[in-house]
C-alpha cells in the first residue's frame, strides 16, 4: 500500500471524538457569540421584570431611551451594578396583589432562559425568550439544541411571533443549517417557570440532520436556574 | 428516535436496531460513501454492509457516538471497495483527489512505512494540536473525503480558502512528522 493511502486509512482510525466534533463544530462559536448576546439582552430584560416586580425606580437612560437603569429606593446608584439586578431572584420579590381578572395577561414574566436540562454541554434544547411586547402581546424568541459535548448546534434566527388568547405562539423558523419547520409554545401565565414546546421539521436540509425536531411530542422546558 | 434506544436495540437483537439506524443514519452513511465511490449500486451494498457490521459489532460494544462508528465503518467498507474498483479502472471519486493532495504530507515508497497503529497515533496527536476550525476542515476533507465546495457551502467560506486552508494544515502535518523524525 502506499503511504499516502496509508495516510488516508489512518485518518479513518483517528479518535472519534474528533470526528464528532468536526460534524459542525466550526459554527459553534459563532452559535455561542449568538447565545451570549442573546442571554446578555434577556438578563436586562429580567432586570426590568424584576425590578418592576419588587417595586423598584426606573429612571430611563439618556443614552438608550429604550433600555431603563434600575436602583433599588434605599440604595445609592454606585452600589448596584447591573449584574446584581440580573441576579436578584424574582422570588425574592415582595408578595404582589392579585391583578384584576379583566387586566390581560403579562407574558413579559416569560422572559429569560428554558431549557430541559442545566448542562451547558448538552444535550438540550433552550428556548430563550427575548422580549415581548406588554401592549400588544409581540414575543421575540430564539431555540436552539446543542447535541452532546456541545456539538451539533442547532439555532434560529430571532422568530417573532403573536400570543394567541389560548397562550399558544405558533412558529415558523429555520435554523442555522437551512433547515425549517414550525413550532408550537406553550405558555401557561399561572406558572412562569416552565414552557412547552413542539417543534415539527418540514423542510430538511441537504446536508444536516433536523435535531430541532422534538418528534411530535411536547418538551417541557424549566427556566434556567442562572435566570 | 435516540441514539441509545437503538443501541438498546441492538443490545436486545431487536432488528428494528436496523429499521431505525437506516431511517436515522441511512442518509448520512450513503453520503459518505456516495463521496468515495461513484457507482450507486456500490454504495447501497456499502450501506447495507455497514448495518450488518454494526449488528455484528453491537454487542458487545456500545458505541459513544453512533453516528462517528457508522460512519467509520462507511468509511472503510466505500474506501476497500474503491481501492478495488481502481484495480478495475472504474474508480474516481474524492478519494483519488484526497490522496493526490496528501502526497504534500508523505512521499511515496515502495518501502514499508509505519505501523498503521503508530500513523494513527501521531495523527490523532497531531489533529488535537490543530486550531479547531482548521482541524474540522482537515476531517471533513480527509475523513468524510467531502468536496472541497461542499465544505466551503457547510462552513460558508469561499473554496479558495478552504483550498488554501487545507493547503496549509498539510505542510504543518508534514513539519510535524518530520519533527516526529518519521521518514518521509
């Protein structure tokens, strides 16, 4: 045989980890960038949900109209930083009187992280709820599954979406490798904790596997703990 | 379904094991193949093989990945049929075309090279050194023997630089075996 085929052959015998590894890993980091930046704009988000919970004072920035800086009442500006709002817990939030029946429901609660499984190494699916809209009930969104050992990654695009009356969004979406489908949430305003999701595959890239499917079954996802 | 029910399956002689890796694993395998080898009759006769290896193999092993096992059997089965389609002259395929470009990392002798345990040992050392997307490249290339354009539109590069990536990761093997004092 000669060394070049001998090269070839043993190439094959190389540790699978790597190969699964090679499956896809290049995109990952840009997954992850994704990810991060999307967990960073879900923690103000929290920031905002919480600390319109607990009561606090929102004073608007000057330089992001949009984006509101929280300070708790008894506490002066320089000893919070914007990480702590992120990790006060809103369970810690004080006991909130039960709203009018005729008041419509506040999704903005859903905002964060869920996902079936706390290991970042996977495999798990997340849904991250970005932002909704209060008025009119606009929900900003993005799933992604990570395989195991962090690989395949699977991710959408932000999907933009409307609640329905029955708390149901439904989806379409296409993922990271050109695959597509549609998707059901399930949110269940008395129990912000978790959401189920359905996520159908109708459209089957080339060259990728479709991991974003749940095979026709709900996933109940749990908020992460970190959130 | 997932993979460790149908290792489950396997490890049960449930011979729906079969039904379910084709279903999940089917396309992939024939893609690996269908890289190596031009003839689809070859490459069904590959696949098929590939899931009686599997049935034979499982038990008593349990596969960590069964994707990467598939395949590396997929592998090896499309590689020994080309090798004697070549004999044949009926073989081509990205094979051909891989070990063109890996007479940049060895030059051929007639001689007895390396035993083929300590080539795969060095390699595996070698591809864990690499930064990982060059080191993904390399595999896809060299491992799954896919067209350079297909690895360009997997990892939307341009061919160009998956051409002039490769390029470099071979002269980097070839310094790293010579490093390793193996005759080249």
């Amino acid at each position: 045989m000669k060394r070049t085929e001998q090269l070839l052959e043993a190439i094959g015998d190389v540790g699978i980890d790597l190969v699964e590894t090679a499956e896809d890993a290049v995109k990952l980091g840009k997954r992850w960038d994704g990810i991060l930046a999307a967990a960073a704009c879900v923690a103000v988000l929290l920031g905002l949900g919480t600390a319109a919970m607990s009561g606090l004072s929102v004073q608007p920035s000057p330089e992001l109209p949009e984006v509101q800086t929280f300070v708790p009442m008894d506490q002066p500006e320089d000893d919070l930083g914007p990480m702590e709002v992120q990790e006060k817990p809103v369970e810690d939030a004080p006991e909130q009187a039960e709203p009018p029946a005729d008041l419509p429901v506040d999704y903005t609660v859903f905002c964060g992280n869920y996902s079936d499984t706390e290991t970042v190494e996977g495999p798990c699916y997340t849904v991250s709820i970005l932002h909704v809209e209060a008025e009119t009930d606009q929900i900003e969104l993005q799933i992604s599954y990570v395989g195991v050992n962090a690989s395949p990654v699977y991710t959408t695009e932000s999907i933009f979406a409307s609640v329905a009356e029955d708390h149901t969004v439904e989806f379409a979406w296409e993922d990271s490798w050109g695959n597509r489908g549609t998707g059901i949430l399930l949110l269940n305003p008395d129990d912000p904790s978790a959401v189920q999701l359905l996520m159908t595959v109708t459209e089957q890239a080339e060259y990728n596997r479709a991991t974003l499917s749940t095979h026709d079954q709900y996933k109940t996802l749990n908020r992460r703990q970190a959130d | 379904m997932e993979d460790t029910g149908i290792i489950d399956l396997y490890w049960a002689r449930d011979e729906r094991a079969l039904t379910e890796t084709e279903k999940k694993y089917g396309g992939y395998c024939r893609t690996i193949s269908r890289h190596i080898l031009k003839n689809e009759q070859d490459v069904e006769e590959c696949v098929s093989d590939t899931y009686v290896r599997a049935w034979n193999a499982i038990p008593p092993q349990r596969p960590f990945s069964l994707r990467a096992f598939l395949g590396k059997i997929v592998r090896n089965l499309s590689l020994n049929v080309w090798r004697a389609g070549q004999a044949q002259r009926r073989g081509g395929g990205q094979a051909a075309l891989a070990l063109e470009e890996l007479a940049d990392c060895v030059s051929d002798g007639p001689e007895e090279w390396l035993q083929a345990s300590e080539l795969t040992r060095l390699l595996d050392r070698f591809l864990r050194q690499l930064p990982q997307k060059e080191r993904c490249l390399f595999l896809r290339r060299y491992w799954y023997l896919e067209p350079v354009e297909e690895i360009a539109h997997r990892y939307h590069m341009p061919v160009g630089s998956v051409k002039s990536n490769l390029h470099r990761t071979r002269k980097k093997l070839r310094k790293y075996l010579e490093k390793e004092e193996i005759f080249l």
